[in-house]
C-alpha cells in the first residue's frame, strides 16, 4: 500500500512569516514511524516546492497511493481542502485523509466535505498507522482510536509519552534545499524535544492540540538527533520549535552538558520563558551554543498578561531581556497586539516597551483566535470575532476589534509598530555590527509582509 503525505500548496503570499519556510516536521515524523514499519510511503511539500494544484495532482497520478493525507493549520485550510478535493477526483480509490491543527478542532466543518473521508484528530502518528495497517488487513476503521468519520467519531488516542520511542523525523522525505529563512537558502533545520505545556496560554494552539502534559525527550536522544543533523546533513544551526525549551532549567542544563560532552560545533536558538531565566542558565547555554532566545513578551500592560494565563510579570520580563543582553544572546520579542481589553493607549504602550527591552528582532502579531483555544472559545461566546475567512488567520490580519480599535486601527498599530521598531537609525546601526547582511535581509522581508 502506498501513502502519499501532503503539505499543500499555498499561494506565494505573505502567510510565508518573514520569508521563512520551514519543513513540515509533523509529516516527518509520521512518515518515518510508517517507514519504520514497512509501509511504502513520500512526501510532498508542495508549499515548500511551490507547486500548482495541477502539478502536485500530476505528481499523485504517477504515485497512485491508496491513502492520501493531508495537513492543514487555519490559514491554509482553503488550499488543503481544494487538494483534498482535486486528489478525490483524480486518485478515486484513495482514501483520502486530514490532519493538523485546524482539522482537528474543525472536523465536523471538514467532513461536511465529500470528498474528505477521514480526520486525524490530535497526535497522528500512531493513529495514522493504525489507520493504514486496519485498511490493509480489511479490518474497521471505526475502531481506530483518534479518528472522526462521516458517521462516527472514535475514542481519543492516549498522547504519546515516550517520545525517545519516535524515530527521528524522515528528512530524506523532505526536499530540504527548498526550506529558507528571510528567503534564502540557509544550513539551518528545525527539531522539536517536548511536547504539551502546562502553562496553556489562552491564545496557543499548540498547547491546545498536544495538551497540558509536558511530555519529553531525555537529553542523550535530543542530542543524538542534532549529531545527525550535524554530521549526516550539514546543519550549522538548529531551531527547537517547543512551546517552551526551557520550561524545565534543569533539563536545559543537562541537555548543554551533553553537547559539550560530545564537542558538538553547532549553534541553536530556543523558545523560553521569562520568569525562568537567570545568569547562570543562560551562561550554560551560551557555552553549548545558545545564540538565539525567543522569548514571549505580548504586552506591556499586566492585566492583559493575566488575562492571557502567561503568568508573568512585566518586571520579569524585562530581567529576561537583561540578563540575556549581558550574556550576548540575540532576542526576539513576540507581541500580541489586539488581545481583548486592549486600547489605542495600551497597544502604543506595549509598542513602547519593546524599543526599552531591545531586542535583537521583534515580531508584532495580531491577536488571532485560533479554533481549539480558550481565546476562541471566549472570543466566539462573546460574539467578537468579525472574520470568519480563515485565509486572513496568518497573524497579520485583525480578526476582532479591541475596546477602541477598530480593525483598520489594529492593522496600521501593527504597520507602525514594525516600522518604528526596524527603521530606527540607532537600531540599525548596533544590530548590523551584529548580523550584517542578515539585519538587511530581516528589514526588507518586514517591509514586504506589512505593506
């Protein structure tokens, strides 16, 4: 049985943040745990390879697969569900599959679809080849664990908690020449070493599809998979994509310990909290390569913190950028701008404090409900949500309005704050000393995005 994995294609449009363009390393991994058990199964990454519909159709014509799955976040669910719908007819034997982030929480909108047969709701590894291996044998579909069918939706699948029991993600699947960042080829790849955070910040759709359990990857296997990188594949940098990297110090610290056991030459950057921050982490990670910290500021106004369950302080936050400034770390500041209870006063304020913190990089987001999350369980009971197209859910579309801005208001704050902060004289100069050309090209993918 052949199984054809799918990111689809997305127009050549902003929703690429920043002019990055990253391997889909979900696909990955369910690719490499069907490999694992002799199931004959590729890739395509038509986003990555920018493909047509008709050329990614071409492609699954000279396949044939009998099962074809495709993921989908919010933004591009349009373009996963004209695949889904252009592989149906094309492949009418193959069964065709959703997964993701949005399907999981959208699945009765999905299967309203007909030429969506199944969704894989939450983790899809396992259930995806539980899924294949019961086609195979003739057997139930309806007894598969994690599935919504046209007429049935079955039990959820336990979370996966052994993660060292994974195999490494299947990067051979992946055409990694094609992967970029700030639009242009780089030796850079992406890992993840937890999943699931216990801090559930109102507005993550992360931690709403892996859940509360942090569950993760001891040391010796994290850095197993980054001497691969390293070694088989050329990688000079890594990206821990986790909700939060650091969530757990004393894991940090062991995971640094191991790179300099081995004299692993690599550099890496993480997500991290701030309230759990202090000199001597930080100088831990440094020595084991450390370059880049992206850290979660979202607002300068404390309640509206509250409101988000980051469960920090704005004190905290500005020690976070600090101590990370001491130990010559770049930062990016990510803001949330449009949360509700923000006003005009307050988003002018947070745009404010992040000039004080100077960070290497900052990313100004709009406040984006995503289905699945406790901000749009809210948004949708108290009726605020005002689009409904989920093509402009990238971030840099206003999807609500705040007390005193409307969303025209929201998205010229979040033109002006981009601006402000990148075309700083003072800023360019000290940030170039730094990053040089890089600095160049991070300015002009900015300008690009919001314009």
């Amino acid at each position: 049985m052949k199984i054809s994995l799918i990111n689809p294609p997305q127009p050549d449009s902003k929703y690429k943040f920043m002019g990055v363009i990253a391997p889909p390393l979900g696909l990955a991994y369910m690719a490499a745990v069907l490999e694992e058990n002799s199931i004959d199964v590729n890739v395509i990454d038509a986003s990555a390879l920018n493909m047509t519909i008709e050329e990614l159709i071409r492609e699954l014509m000279s396949i044939k697969p009998q099962v074809i799955a495709i993921t989908a976040l919010t933004p591009t669910i349009e373009q996963a569900l004209e695949t889904a719908q252009a592989a149906s007819l094309s492949c009418p034997e193959a069964l065709i599959v959703m997964g993701g982030y949005h399907p999981t929480f959208d699945y009765q909108e999905i299967l309203s679809q007909e030429y969506v047969d199944v969704v894989i709701r939450g983790e899809g590894e396992y259930t995806l080849l539980e899924l294949v291996q019961t086609l195979e044998e003739g057997g139930d579909l309806n007894k598969v664990k994690g599935l919504a069918l046209k007429d049935h939706i079955t039990p959820p699948r336990p979370l996966i908690h052994d993660l060292d029991s994974l195999p490494l993600p299947a990067r051979h699947l992946l055409p990694m020449d094609s992967y970029r960042f700030l639009n242009m080829r780089t030796n850079l790849a992406t890992m993840i070493t937890s999943r699931g955070c216990p801090m559930q910040c109102s507005f993550c759709a992360s931690a709403a599809l892996h859940g509360s359990q942090f569950r993760l990857r001891s040391p010796q296997n994290i850095v197993d998979e980054m001497e691969y990188l390293v070694y088989e594949l050329g990688i000079e940098t890594i990206a821990f994509l986790d909700d939060t990297f650091t969530l757990h110090p004393q894991r940090v610290k062991e995971i640094c310990t191991e790179i300099k056991k081995r004299k692993l030459d690599v550099f890496w950057g993480c997500t991290a909290r701030v309230d759990n921050l202090d000199a001597g982490l930080l100088k831990e990670m440094r020595e084991a390569g450390c370059i880049t910290l992206f850290l979660g500021v979202e607002s300068a106004d404390q309640q509206l913190l509250d409101g988000m369950n980051k469960q920090t302080t704005i004190q905290r936050i500005r020690n976070a950028f600090e101590i990370s400034h001491k130990e010559k770390i770049r930062t990016i500041a990510s803001v949330m701008l449009g949360m509700p209870g923000d006003t005009y006063d307050s988003i002018k304020r947070t745009i404010n404090f992040v000039q004080e913190l100077k960070p290497s990089y900052a990313i100004f987001s709009l406040a984006t409900p995503y289905p699945g999350t406790r901000f749009y369980h809210q948004a949708f009971e108290k009726n605020l949500i005002k689009v409904k197209d989920w093509s402009k859910y990238t971030l840099l579309s206003p999807i609500l309005d705040t007390v005193d801005c409307s969303r025209a208001d929201l998205r010229k704050l979040q033109s002006r704050a981009f601006f402000k902060f990148y075309l700083r004289p003072s800023y360019i100069i000290r940030q170039a000393r730094m990053d040089g050309p890089v600095l160049l090209r991070t300015i002009l993918s900015v300008i690009r995005m919001v314009l």
